[in-house]
C-alpha cells in the first residue's frame, strides 16, 4: 500500500530537521543599496557578488582615448565607475588589524571571523550574575539558526573589510585606465598595500580562524570561511589592469611582493585540512573556493595551474550544479528530491526551500561566471558551452533564474549576471536587454555596462550621457567634510542621520561575501 501524503510530509519533516542541523556557516545578509550618489548620471554604490573582468577589451578601449571621460555608449556607466571609486576612497583603507578582538593565535594579522547564523544558549551555564560578550563566547554552546543573521558577528569585521578593500582595488584600477588620472592607481595600490604587504597592516596568508563557530573549545575556523575571501578574484582583475596600463604607481617591488602573498596563499589553500574540505563541496562554496584559487593562481602567473583549476570545477562541481531546467543544485539536493518527488513532483529541489532562494541562484550564478571568465582568460574558453550533466549551460541557469520571483531578496542581485550572460552568449531577441530594462530605466549607468559589451542600452535616455565633467571632484564635494586628522566624516546624505568613522564600514555592508546555507 503506498504512503500516504501525510506521512510522507512527516517524512519529509525529519529529513529536513536533520539537514538543518547540518552546520551552515553562512556570511552576513546581503547588502541594500548604501548610499544615493547625488549625481543624476550614477546608479547608487551595490557591491556585485563578483567580478573578474578580461582586461584586454578594457585596455585596448582606453588607453589610445586622448584621456576623454566618456564614451558615448557607456558614458553613465563610466561616471559611476569613478564616483564608487570616490565613495570608497573616503572610507579606506581596510587591514585586518582594526579588529577589537584577537583571533585565538593572539595575532592580529591572521584573519578572522565568526560563523553568523550560530547563536549562544547560555541556559544551562550555571553563571550567577550577567555573563559579559566575552564572557557568552567561550562560555555558551552556540546553535545554529538557519537563515538568522547574529547581529555581533558585525564586531569582527575582516569581512566587510576585506570586502570593501576588494571593490576599492577593483574600482580604482577602472578608473585610472578610464581616466587617465594616477590618483586612482595610488589609491589601488594604497589598499593593496596596507592589506597585503605593508608588515604593520598586512593579513597573514591563511584563513585558520574563518567563521569560527563559538563557544566551549571552539577555537578553529571552518571550511565555510574560505569563502569570505572569495572577491579576491576583483583583486586580480584590478591588478591586471594596472599591469596592463603599466602603472607607474604599481610598482614591481608591489608587483613581486603580491606575487609571493599570493603563491602563499594558493599553497595554503590547497594544503590546509579546511580548505581541502571547502574545495570538495558540490554547492556554490566549491565554485567559489575554485574562482578564488585561479584567481590567485592568475596574479603570479602560473597559467598551467590556473587552467587545472577551471578544468577541475567544470569536470567536476559543475557536472551536477544545474538541471535540465536551469534550476540549480547542491550537495543535499538528491535527499530532498527523492523526498519531494514522493510528496509533489512540481516542487524544485534544495534552492526552493531555502531561506533565500532567489539569493542562491543569483549568487552561484556569480561564481560560475567568474571561474568560466578566468578560465578564458587562460586560454580555455569552451566552458561557456559546457554541460552539466543534465544538459544545462550557465545561460540555462540564468534563463530559468529570470523566472524566479525574488521574495525579499534583493531584485537586482541577477543584473550582473544577465548582462555576463548577454555580452557572453548575444541577446538576438533582446529578452536580457528587455529584462533589464524592465527592472531599472538606468541600468546603463551601472559600471557592469561597461565591461558586459556587446548589450543593447534600450535606448533609455541615460545612456545618452556626453558629459566630460570630473565625477570623482563633484562627488566628493557632495560627500560632506573629511577631517584627514581624525578621520571622520559625515555621511549622512547617504546613509540617513548616520555618521561613520573614516575606515569604518556601514554595519550591513557584507554583500560580496552574501550568505549561505549548509556547507
């Protein structure tokens, strides 16, 4: 006799219960809009999950341009590529030593973070009087919420700091090839010195002690934290493009030093007993532990290795990431199928019922663009067209991602990847300029315009920008007095009433790194 539907739905409920007790070492929730830029030709300041940028077609626009700003047909997206840059000055640069708490190595220089869905039940812990934050951290068996942001992980911030940097890197090298004006490659370097090389600033090569889950005896890190650094790939591309631009600022004591942090970096990754762990998930974590590793792999030059790290994400992780439809899998998803499959065959599998579903996709969509762009830029570009096992390509992904309502996750996470996914595989019928365009009137203005060429502008009217104005000079002009002494600013006209120490990042501001679900 055949189950019944409810007991099935029982069935259902232990597996699920036992999944969520998976440990999830997820990173902070995504980051809203956090400013508005007042110059009406910028999109506000949105941290993409990720980028690398094939430097060529970016060089070989700007470097014979006679030093003119814009171009007619990414004009707005130019002006808001300096005005990030801008924002971002005023705020770095970032180094793991601002930290108030020190990693259990007592040394300020290893990174560190705390797993952000876990949470302390100091019930049974026999204290009589108030236990103090630091007191709850080594005291308290910590539990896992799923999906439920511990606001304290904020008061360790490698992440958002590492965050930050990255986008600084990244947009500072943009605007120094765009502009011509070398303040933009002193400031890339800056950032890229105080966190990398500087011996006061620098961030030791290892994530020993990344989302660490508190509590008793908990004194490691997790596989899970490896993906905090996983924007290093928009520190390559940035690098890439000050190479590429021949930089004067970028100098080769800089290039050498990156060079040897890198090489130990790589090495560790792929030594180290929780990073050998992260490299084996079949979820979007493998696909970024494989895009972070390239990319490092990239920035010392070492192309061989580079293509064996692509060939093995697409031989293997990929294989089994995306069904026929577009929808994407993970590594529990065959558990919960067969489950579903008994109890309704129209419900889509592990991403459909997870906290944020639409967050998900967008996410490891990211991640997939990301490893296939590094992988052409080593000479391997026939993954764009790879298969998974049921057939799907990364546009099939897309393609169905398009179709999934965003609940309360943020609409415009996907932007980046449709218009990755129209300059990549063409747009002959428009429905990824149309989508776009439906979302945002002014998505020519967003700096992924700029390097997601060919793609239509829709012919909406901020595309049409010709202004040669300084965007970076209003900008700043706009963003209130910087006291250079104390290192303070007021922000208010971007983030409401709020004031924010300078090198000091808004509490939310953890989007590169986004969240995640179980391991």
């Amino acid at each position: 006799m055949a189950p019944s539907k409810s007991s099935l739905a029982t069935a259902l409920a232990i597996v699920l219960a036992v999944i969520s007790a998976v440990p999830s070492h997820a990173q902070a929730p995504p980051l809203a809009k956090l400013l508005i830029v007042p110059a009406t030709t910028t999109e506000a300041f949105n941290s993409y999950d990720n980028d690398f940028i094939l430097p060529g077609p970016i060089l070989n626009k700007y470097l014979n341009r006679n030093g003119s700003t814009n171009e007619s047909d990414t004009g707005a997206a130019e002006e808001s590529i300096l005005n990030w840059a801008d924002f971002l000055n005023i705020q770095g640069p970032w180094t793991v030593m601002n930290k108030t708490v020190s990693p259990p190595s007592g040394d300020k220089h290893d990174y560190m973070s705390w797993a952000p869905y876990w949470w302390p039940n100091c019930t049974g812990v026999g204290n009589t009087t108030a236990l103090t934050p630091e007191q709850i951290w080594v005291t308290c068996p910590y539990y896992n919420l799923d999906g439920q942001f511990n606001p304290d992980v904020r008061d360790v911030n490698d992440t958002g700091a590492f965050d930050a940097m990255s986008d600084a890197v990244f947009y500072n090298a943009l605007s120094f090839v765009i502009s011509g004006n070398t303040t933009y490659a002193q400031q890339a370097v800056t950032q890229i010195n105080t966190w990398f090389l500087d011996e006061d600033t620098a961030m030791n090569p290892n994530l020993n002690y990344g989302q660490i889950i508190r509590g008793p005896n908990n004194a490691g890190g997790t596989h899970t934290g490896i993906l905090d650094l996983k924007c290093m790939a928009k520190v390559v591309s940035g690098i890439l493009l000050l190479r590429g631009a021949n930089s004067t600022d970028y100098t080769d004591e800089v290039d050498s030093g990156m060079a040897v942090w890198a090489g130990n970096q790589a090495s560790w990754l792929q030594t180290a007993a929780i990073a050998v762990q992260e490299s084996e998930q079949a979820n979007n974590h493998g696909t970024y532990y494989y895009n972070q590793l390239a990319a490092l792999q990239i920035l010392v030059g070492n192309s061989t290795e580079a293509e064996n790290t692509t060939t093995t994400y697409f031989g293997e992780q990929y294989l089994n990431q995306i069904s026929a439809n577009g929808e994407q899998a993970s590594q529990d998803t065959v558990i919960r199928s067969m489950v579903f499959k008994l109890i309704n065959s129209d419900i889509q599998p592990f991403e459909a019922v997870r906290t944020r579903p639409y967050h998900y996709r967008c996410y490891n969509l990211a991640a997939m663009i990301t490893v296939a762009r590094m992988a052409e830029y080593v000479g391997l570009d026939s993954f764009w067209n790879k298969t998974t096992t049921a057939g799907a390509t990364i546009q099939t992904a897309l393609d169905f991602t398009m179709t999934v309502p965003p609940g309360d996750d943020i609409a415009n996470e996907i932007y980046p990847c449709v218009a990755d996914v129209a300059a990549q595989y063409g747009d002959p019928d428009g429905k990824y300029a149309a989508f776009l365009a439906n979302g945002s009137s002014t998505y020519p203005a967003q700096p992924f315009f700029l390097w997601d060429q060919p793609l239509s502008d829709s012919n909406l009217a901020i595309a049409n920008l010709t202004s040669t104005s300084s965007a970076g000079a209003a900008f700043v002009t706009a963003a209130g007095s910087i006291d250079a002494a104390k290192g303070t600013g007021n922000y208010s006209q971007f983030h409401g009433s709020r004031n924010f120490a300078h090198g000091s990042l808004p509490a939310a501001w953890h989007r590169c790194s986004g969240p995640e679900g179980p391991g």
